[in-house]
C-alpha cells in the first residue's frame, strides 16, 4: 500500500536521490495510484516526470517510447505484474538515456511472499523475487542478480538494497505492507553506460570539466598534505607506536 509514498523519507535522506537518480525528465511506470509526481518538490533537479499506466500501454514493451527517451526512468512494484520481467526491464533500459538512471522497487519473496505463492496477499503477483539465492522455495523466483546480466554492457549498477529497516521478524505471517512503514522489497538502480564507456570496457568517464583556480588549489592542497605526511613518517613502520596517549 502507497509504497511509492513510503519511499520517500528514506530516499530524502540519500543523496544520491536530490542529486543524481531523479535528475532532469522521467517516468514512473505503473506509477498510479501513488505516482512519483506527488513529491517532485522534494526533488529540487526533478524536472518533470510523466505516469505510465494501463491507459498508456503495455509496460512490458513501452510501445510508441523511443530509445533513450527520459533522464530517469522510476518503477515501484510493477515488474512482478509483468508476463515477462525479462523483456519488461530490457524495455525500460532502452527508453533510460545513457548516463541515465533505472530506479526500480520489486517485493523481496521473503519478506512478502514468505514462503507461499501463488501470493496470498497479491494475485495478481506472477513472479517473487531475490536478491540472490542457489534455491528458491519459489518455482517463480528471479534472482535479481542474475537479472540484470540480461541487461549486458549497458547496465551499471549503483545500488541493490533489500528494504528491511521497518520489518518485524517476530511477527507471525502477515503482510506488513499493510503497515504505513513496512516496505517488504528490494530497490536496485541502474545506471546506463555510455557507449565510448562500454567500447572502452566499461571505463567510466569523466565530464571533463575544467577547475577553476581556486578549486586547483584547494584539491593540490590534499595532494600536498598527503605528501608531507608520508615525508614525516618516512622511516617509521605504520602502526608500530603503542605507547600511551598524551
């Protein structure tokens, strides 16, 4: 319930969020009734970003969406609908700009699921998932892992996190995403190699900014302190002074 809502605090405080991931014009599949767009304010680089539901077409295929179309690309619990998740997120790769970002949010089969499926909390869940695992208790189960290799070359990936700050172990079978806190999934973000980054073996390139003067000075600082502290300590093996403090 609304777990795109229940997101937002904890991605407020990350930021790579403000700075980075949702940055410029996205999309939110699957994004209704608790679309992204509700808190683009929060996002100060946020620029727009659209919602891609059932009135728009398939998001399996992303019909009618030229390749690398948004800046970011958003998808909150959508992939496990999917008939195929494979073909689903190679779609939604192809329409993320390159040095764009992939923000998707899927159900960990544990901590939602937990051990029974077809899902008795969600029917229309075709698909568990996990980060990884060797066995699954799931016949349905995608390890997300081996998922984005499908990806290839283009996929970087930034971040895999199982969202388990607010779940209650102790607690008997229940679906916690009934909680306004309980969260229950895995987030993974992606972001999309360039292609002179993907010939080059995945070098990741910088923009090539020029430094201002100051900025040189202050950064060939660092690198002249480090200097004089390795003059200082020239002679002396590192960790060997145990004598006491003061």
């Amino acid at each position: 319930m609304r777990e795109c809502s229940k997101s937002i605090m904890r991605r407020m405080s990350q930021p790579n969020f403000l700075t980075r991931y949702f940055r410029g014009h996205g999309v939110d599949i699957g994004g209704f009734p608790d679309p992204l767009s509700l808190y683009q304010e929060q996002f100060p680089l946020m620029q727009s970003v659209r919602v891609w539901d059932l009135h728009d077409g398939d998001a399996q295929k992303m019909d009618g969406v030229a390749d690398d179309t948004f800046d970011f690309v958003h998808s909150s619990h959508c992939l496990e609908h999917l008939v195929d998740p494979h073909e689903g997120i190679a779609n939604w790769m192809r329409v993320t700009r390159p040095n764009g970002f992939l923000i998707v949010t899927v159900p960990d089969e544990d901590l939602y699921e937990q051990g029974v499926f077809p899902s008795t909390f969600n029917r229309d869940h075709k698909w568990t998932f996990s980060i990884f695992k060797t066995k699954s208790w799931s016949e349905k189960s995608i390890n997300i892992l081996d998922l984005l290799k499908t990806l290839g070359a283009a996929a970087d990936i930034e971040k895999i996190e199982l969202l388990n700050a607010s779940y209650r172990y102790a607690l008997p079978r229940f679906d916690q995403t009934l909680a306004p806190v309980g969260e229950c999934g895995v987030e993974f973000v992606i972001r999309k190699r360039t292609q002179a980054e993907i010939e080059s073996g995945a070098l990741k390139r910088t923009n090539g900014r020029t430094m201002s003067p100051a900025l040189n000075k202050y950064l060939n600082q660092y690198v002249a302190d480090m200097r004089t502290l390795k003059r200082g300590n020239e002679g002396a093996p590192p960790f060997s002074d145990d004598t006491p403090l003061g």
